[in-house]
C-alpha cells in the first residue's frame, strides 16, 4: 500500500513549480516548425511559468509524500456508482449542425460537435490515470462511449501532456479516426512515436492561433507543469484553448494554478458564452498549480464568462479532499458570486444555452 501511495504521489502531483514569460499572438500557418527555442518561455531546455514561481524545497517534498503515505482520507472515492447516461453514435448523429452541443466523458475529457464537426478536448479513456494499466488512481465510472463507438473525429486537443490529460492508448485509437491534433510544443514527438503522421499534428506556443473558416482555435497560457517520467518535467509545454465557433465563445483552463493570466484572456478573447473550469485536485501544499473552487470562479469572473463548467473531478482521486468536495464548494461559490454554473452528469448531452444545474452529487453522498 505504501509502494502505491508513494508512485501515486510521484506520478501524479510532481510537486514541480517553476517560472516564465509571456508571448504575442501569433498565426499557427506562420510558425508550424517554430523550434522549441523561439517560445519566449522556454529556456535552458525546459518551459516555464509567466509568474515566477519558488521551487518546493526538499523538505516540503517530503512532507507531502509522508502525507499521502500516513494520512487517512475521508471518502476519496464513492461508495456507489455515479449517474451515467449511455451515448451512441446514432443519438451524436442526430444532434443538429447548426448547434453547439457538449458532451461531458469524465474528468476533463469533453466531447464537442459544432458545425457538423467533431472534437475531443484532452480524451483520456483509460481506467486508471497512470503509466500502469494495475497501479495508479481509477477511474470511478466508465466512460459514456468507447472510442471505437466515436464517430470520425475532427480534431483532438490537448492541454498538456499528464497522465490524466493525455492518454496513450486512447490516442493511438484516436490516430486512425482523427483528422488534426492540436498539441503544445513538444507534445507532439509523444504523438508521432505513437504512431500519428507529422502532417496530423500542429504544435502551439502560447497565444499562437488557428482560423479554419469561421472557427478560430487559441492557444493560451496556465499556470501548470509538464511531464511523464522521472526525467522529462517541463521539457514540453501546457496551456489552456480558446474556441469561437457557431456564434459562441468557450474556454477550456486545462490545469492551473489562479493567475493574472486569465484576465489577459478574458480581455483579448473574452466574453465566454462556456467555460470549463479546473474544479478538483487541489490543495494547500501545491496551490500555485490547482485552483482552490473560490479561485476557479474567480478565474471564470476574470475571463468574463456567462456560464461555467466545473471540470477535473469525480472521475480520479488525485487530492486528499473527498470526491464530492469540488463540487459542493464551487456550488456555494458560484452562488455567492452570482456565476451560473452547469452541473451535468457524466454522458449527459447538453448546450450553452440550455445549461444543467441539478446537484446530481447531493444523491451519492
């Protein structure tokens, strides 16, 4: 048990901080081969952070493994099974075209078809966020839809390359059936040594844009970390999306610490009619890279968003907090600030204009 706490906390927190810059929007048709070097928050081999960060000391490093290795949580997990609602390729089919609609896969994983298309943001299928298929956090519910049940698919982006954000096994089914994967520099060698062509994936900077037709795909800063293994931390980067598409405005934060960062987003591209929201995983030992829920709906403020979607929680236990605790606080938050937020359960098929509100939760205490 204490082997597996121990690669847990490795695997999974990091407890990485690090520092950094900021960059000008750019065009990605401009700068596909960009070297890793012209990114103005990439020195010495290794990308950083716009607001400077101190380094955990070896002691605090310490205090945290000895908390996952002695420390008894309180329902990390639940009891029961979750709500789920069953999707299939025919009802994805049937959703209109002149429409947005969101499906919500667990984590942060989120479905999207806009304009007739196709798109994943960070699918991670796997049943345990882990490099081991038998050891690591697992998953509390299956997925909605199996990949092999997806239909084609346009483009997958990806935040930043964490086990639970980007999932091998997932993205070598993907290859086949995706056209496009939209990837933060570095990323992309992950993607090409799992079999994906180089003509399949385009690589961001920060503040780097896509525009296909009338849709325009950002790529935007976090406060966050990188990394796989023992040796590769922060050698790719991590950031969050911006899409405006079909009359609508949505936000993706991937996973972050709260910074200034979001009001500069919320300035160039907000208002968000959607925002998806790190919601889970945090914690007063590694505050700068996970959002407490006051700061999620804080950073939803700062972008200027209508309404919010609390993502990054009730899939994996990945804190000390119970499952449930993201969502209760966030709720009292949002509440407190006059945020609309939406709540929908895992599978269920919804629109920014036609949000979910129920505290499915409350059910599974």
């Amino acid at each position: 048990m204490k082997l597996k706490k121990l690669l847990k906390w490795a695997l999974i927190t990091g407890a990485v901080i690090i520092i950094g810059s900021c960059a000008v929007t750019k065009n990605i048709e401009a700068n596909i081969v960009q070297p890793l070097e012209a990114s103005e928050n990439y020195r010495d081999g290794k990308f950083h952070n716009a607001t400077p960060k101190s380094k955990p000391s070896f002691g605090e490093m310490m205090y945290v493994l000895k908390r996952y290795i002695t420390e008894k949580k309180i329902d990390p997990e639940p009891k029961n099974g979750l709500p789920i609602q069953q999707v299939t390729r025919a009802q994805l089919d049937a959703l209109s075209d002149d429409e947005l609609h969101l499906v919500k896969l667990g984590h942060s994983s989120i479905l999207i078809k806009a304009n007739g298309e196709y798109w994943l943001i960070d699918p991670v299928f796997a049943d345990r966020a882990s490099p081991f298929s038998f050891l690591g956090p697992k998953r509390f519910q299956p997925t909605p839809i199996t990949i092999d049940e997806l239909p084609p698919i346009d483009k997958v982006l990806i935040s930043h390359n964490h086990y639970d954000h980007l999932d091998k096994a997932a993205i070598k089914k993907l290859i086949g059936k995706t056209k496009q994967f939209l990837v933060p520099m570095g990323v992309e060698g992950d993607l090409q040594k799992w079999g994906a062509d180089k003509s399949q994936v385009t690589r961001f900077n920060w503040w780097q844009e896509l525009k296909v037709g009338d849709t325009l795909f950002a790529f935007t800063p976090s406060q966050h970390f990188s990394g796989r293994g023992l040796g590769d931390g922060n050698t790719t980067l991590w950031g969050s999306w911006v899409i405006q598409t079909a009359g609508k405005s949505l936000y993706f934060s991937g996973d972050s610490g709260y910074f200034d960062g979001f009001k500069k987003i919320g300035e160039k591209y907000g208002p968000f009619d959607l925002t998806m929201i790190e919601t889970g995983a945090y914690n007063e030992d590694w505050p700068d890279v996970h959002m407490f829920p006051k700061e999620s709906v804080q950073a939803h403020i700062d972008l200027r968003g209508v309404t919010m979607l609390p993502i990054h929680n009730s899939t994996f236990d990945l804190s000390f907090h119970p499952w449930y605790e993201p969502l209760k606080r966030v709720t009292v938050e949002a509440e407190a600030q006059g945020v609309k937020l939406t709540t929908p359960i895992v599978g269920e098929v919804f629109t920014v204009d036609k949000a979910s509100d129920g505290a499915w939760w409350e059910k599974y205490l």
